[in-house]
C-alpha cells in the first residue's frame, strides 16, 4: 500500500456530511449580527479557515483539533451544573487509605458536599479517590489525563458521565481552574506542585477570579509549614514576590478550618467582573457608608483613579439576570496586587 492511500484509510471522517456542514454554515451566515453567540461562531469558523490557509503542519493541525474536542466536551459536561459550587482538589495518587492525610481529604470532600458543593478532582488514585469516595459519586468530577502509569480513574468515579479524560495538561488545567469556586491542595509530588503554582500565578497575576486556596495537611504533618518557609525565605525574602501575596494561601490542619475558610470567603462577596478599567464586586449584602469610608482610607492604594463607589449594576452587567439585584463596590482596579484585593475581600468579610 502507498503512503497516500494509507493517507486516505487513516484520515478522520467528519461527523456531518458536506451538505450538512453546508446547511449549518448557511444558517450561521445569516444570523443576525447583534446575535454575540453567532458572532462569535463565525470567528471561530474565520479562525479554521485561516488555519487552512496557513499550511501548518499535520501534527500542528492535530494538536488543534484535539484541544478543541477535549475542550468542547468537557464544557458540555459541566454545563449543566453551573448552578452548584465545586472545590477543585488536587493532591498526591501515591497517597496510601492508611496515611491521614488521605483519611482528611475523605473527610474534607465529604464535609465541603454536606456545604452544597461539588468536588473536582484528577480522578486517580491516593488523594484523588479519597476526595471522590468522601465526596459521593453524585457530587464528584473526574478530570483525568491519559498517563502510562497511576492514573486510571478510581472505582468511585469510572464510567461516571461526569468523567473526563484528556491528552493534554493545558486543557485539563483549564478546566480546574475554570469551573473552580475553590481550590485545596493536599501533600504531593511534582504534579500537585505544578497544578498548585499554576492556580497561585493565575491568582497572583489577576487571570483568575479571586478563590479561596486552602493548602490541607493532617495534624502532625509539616508539609505545607515547611513548603512555606520555603516561600518566604526563597520568594519574599528575594523580593520575588510581595508579602501581600502570601494572603492568596491558607494553611490548615482539619476539616472544620478548611470549610470555615471557605465559607467566610463567600459570606459577603460573591463574585466580580470587570468592565473596561472598572471592577464590579458583588456583594450578597450591602455596607454602610461608614464601612466604604474606611475601605477608602485603609484600600486607597488599589485604585488608579477616582474612588471607590456603592452602586447597583453597570450597564454591561444587565446581561446577567440572576445577579442585577446584588450590590456592588465599583472601582478603578490598578491591577498591580491580586494579594491587596484578596485582602479586601477579607475585610468585607469580616464587617
């Protein structure tokens, strides 16, 4: 057989027939244009057929197409539980049912569900199982990664709907973070240490929405104390990253600390969004004007203009029904300091 018929036997066939892709590109054209869901569908389909014209490499091509079913399926997933909140748990497969920390992360996942949230976890083994069998297999999401070793999915979570393997880390990282309303890392190796950098750096740098990062380690174990130190020796005393960074983590040692910690960071803040140069933080309760005094003289140095504002929704936020309601602290967010505004929303917490 020639190299160009076996081409032709290995190539994938698309799902649709070229009629149907004809039809629904056809449709697509024709939507409206202030129809932001079309509009967008019609960059993305600008997007392939510039890829097309590029000439890139088959394997480039393949990498593409890949992320984009990975992602594609995995948004379809979780979209029809946008209504719960989920804890993305990550921590070591090696991790034996004897050790305590695995016995925490079973009693953690199991405390955080009675809570009302989800739990995300790799869906492997050690830590990853303890989570999903505390958690129940109705509450727990696996997002696996094709790996030659320990990463099977664990019983609790195999032949779930809600289990999702990947190829690639980028993707499956995406989704930790994206769907996350907390994250809590428990002892591991070198991939809980890359997944728990990745979520600081993203928190850091202002391309994640604020959440709780609660570091989990067993009483008597000093994994996380001597991982700080580490921190503050090597990154903050060098001047590598500021002291109000350090407010992005929190260390804990049981079960009740790590869902009370969680629960206060939610008590008065909700959510935010950001409008132009403007932040909205939404709040499930309001302050008074005595409170918003004293943010202004305590919190001045986040904003890059004017002041900070008691108000009801912008106009870009009315898109969102659910939340028009909730009132808001607008400012003009500097951006220079994820620690600072965390600290923030530690302070409205705690009024």
């Amino acid at each position: 057989m020639n190299m160009a018929s076996k081409s032709q036997q290995t190539r994938p066939r698309p799902s649709l027939s070229k009629e149907e892709l004809l039809q629904q590109i056809s449709v697509l054209l024709e939507s409206p244009e202030d129809d932001m869901h079309a509009a967008l569908m019609k960059e993305l389909l600008a997007g392939v057929l510039k890829i097309h014209d590029a000439h890139l490499d088959l394997l480039d091509i393949k990498i593409l197409n890949r992320a984009v079913k990975e992602l594609r399926h995995a948004f379809g997933v979780f979209r029809g539980y946008h209504g719960r909140q989920k804890i993305s748990i990550f921590g070591s497969a090696r991790t034996p049912s004897d050790d305590p920390n695995y016995q925490l992360a079973h009693r953690f996942a199991q405390a955080i569900v009675q809570e009302g949230f989800m739990v995300i976890t790799g869906g492997a083994d050690g830590i990853m199982r303890a989570a999903q069998e505390g958690a129940g297999r109705e509450n727990s999401f696996g997002v696996n990664i094709m790996l030659p070793f320990e990463q099977g999915p664990n019983a609790t979570i195999a032949d779930d709907p809600k289990l999702i393997t990947f190829k690639y880390f980028f993707t499956r990282k995406l989704m930790f973070q994206k769907e996350a309303n907390a994250i809590a890392l428990f002892p591991g190796g070198f991939g809980t240490h890359d997944e728990g950098f990745e979520i600081l750096t993203l928190a850091q740098t202002g391309k994640s929405d604020p959440q709780p990062i609660i570091c989990l380690q067993a009483p008597g174990c000093d994994y996380w104390d001597d991982w700080s130190s580490f921190v503050t020796k090597q990154l903050l005393q060098r001047n590598l990253i500021n002291e109000a960074d350090l407010s992005l983590f929190t260390i804990v040692n049981s079960v009740e600390a790590a869902v009370k910690h969680i629960l206060r960071f939610y008590r008065r803040y909700h959510s935010i969004r950001f409008v132009g140069r403007q932040l909205a933080m939404r709040l499930k309760d309001g302050i008074s004007a005595q409170q918003l005094d004293l943010i202004q003289e305590q919190f001045g140095d986040l904003l890059s203009e004017g002041k900070f504002e008691l108000r009801g929704p912008l106009e870009e936020e009315l898109d969102e029904p659910g939340l028009r309601d909730l009132p808001r602290l607008a400012f003009s967010f500097n951006r220079r300091s994820a620690g600072r505004l965390r600290q923030l929303i530690d302070h409205l917490n705690g009024l």
